[in-house]
C-alpha cells in the first residue's frame, strides 16, 4: 500500500504592508478572482493615500496614491483591469484609479465637495462605480450616493439631515444600491441608531 499523503492545509499570511506613525486609521482591501490583491491606507503623518498592490508573482508594491487618504475604500471593476479607491481629502471626495499593469499610474477625480472626514465606501455597478459618504452642507446634510455613468458622476442625498459617522455599500446582482450606515441621532457625537437603505 502507499502512504497516504496529508492535503496540504490552507493557513493565515502575515504581511506588513505600511509602518509608521499613525497609519492606517482607515484600511480597506480588495482581491481578484486570480489571487492578485490591494490594500489602501491613509497616513495621517503624512496627510497621503497609500495602497500596496500586488499584482502577481514575487512581490507587492507600496505606492502613494493622492493627498488624503481618510474613508478610504478600495475596489476592483468587474473586468478586474481596473484598481479604484474612494476617500477624502480636507472636506472634498475623490475617486482614484489605475490600471492593474504594471505600468499604469493613479489619476484621480474630485467627486464632490463639503464632506464630513469619515467613512466612504466603493463598489461598482455594472454600469460603472459608485460611493456613499456623509456630506455636511447647509443645503444637503446627509447620506449621499455618488455613481458614475460614463465619465459622468451624478450625487444623490439618500437620507436628508442623517449625521453618518459610518457606512457600507453594497450592489445586489440587478445593480442596485444597499447602504448600512449608523447615526448620531441626538447629535451628541456618539453613534445611536443603525439604518439600512436599499434601493428597488
């Protein structure tokens, strides 16, 4: 008889990706369905964006994205060619992207303007990108869904007056919006009510 060989066991990896002080207040990752991965950070030090992306092979590649960096969310596109990180910078939202080859660079596109500095979340539509975020204006406090036709962005305040300390976009398979956020109700800085919003 042959022995019999035990089957390799999947296990946790350990990577440090960015070092320094005040890093990574916000983080967020994304992988592809080959392996290839990203992970976005800011760096508050520094006032800067960060991303490793690891596109294959030996190794992964520590970059600065932008100024900025705080909310960041990171997402592939569909066809996966495409690396896209949303966050903020001073009070305004930008979108950045860069191709998956190697040699493609991040360009980056302000979105909106008079934002609260927190969370913002991507994820794509099957008609392009799309972002929720927390927006403080006198004329439209609120929830805000930004999405992207095109080269088109379009912004839609989802929930009026809702002071947004945290939020999480996702896309159901006919390509609509589904938004969990928490909110500070009595405006007393402490979150006290946790709200979902779907569009059908």
């Amino acid at each position: 008889n042959l022995p019999s060989i035990p089957t390799p066991q999947a296990d946790w990896h350990y990577i440090r990706v960015g070092a320094a002080q005040n890093v990574g207040n916000y983080v967020s990752s994304s992988a592809t369905s080959i392996g290839t991965w990203s992970v976005v950070w800011d760096d508050k030090a520094a006032g800067l964006l960060r991303a490793a992306v690891y596109p294959g092979g030996g190794s992964y590649n520590v970059q600065t994205v932008a100024n900025g960096g705080i909310g960041c969310s990171v997402a592939y596109n569909p066809g996966e060619n495409e690396i896209s990180a949303s966050h903020v910078s001073g009070t305004l939202l930008y979108f950045a992207t860069r191709g998956t080859n190697s040699g493609s660079t991040w360009t980056s596109t302000q979105v909106d303007k008079d934002l609260y500095p927190g969370d913002t979340c991507l994820a794509y539509t099957p008609t392009g990108p799309a972002i929720s975020y927390y927006r403080t204006t006198r004329r439209s406090t609120g929830l805000c869904l930004a999405r992207r036709t095109g080269s088109v962005w379009s912004n839609q305040l989802i929930d009026s007056g809702a002071t947004v300390l945290y939020n999480q976009l996702a896309i159901d398979p006919a390509g609509n919006p589904a938004i969990a956020y928490s909110v500070d109700a009595n405006n007393d800085g402490k979150v006290d009510t946790l709200k979902f919003a779907r569009y059908n």
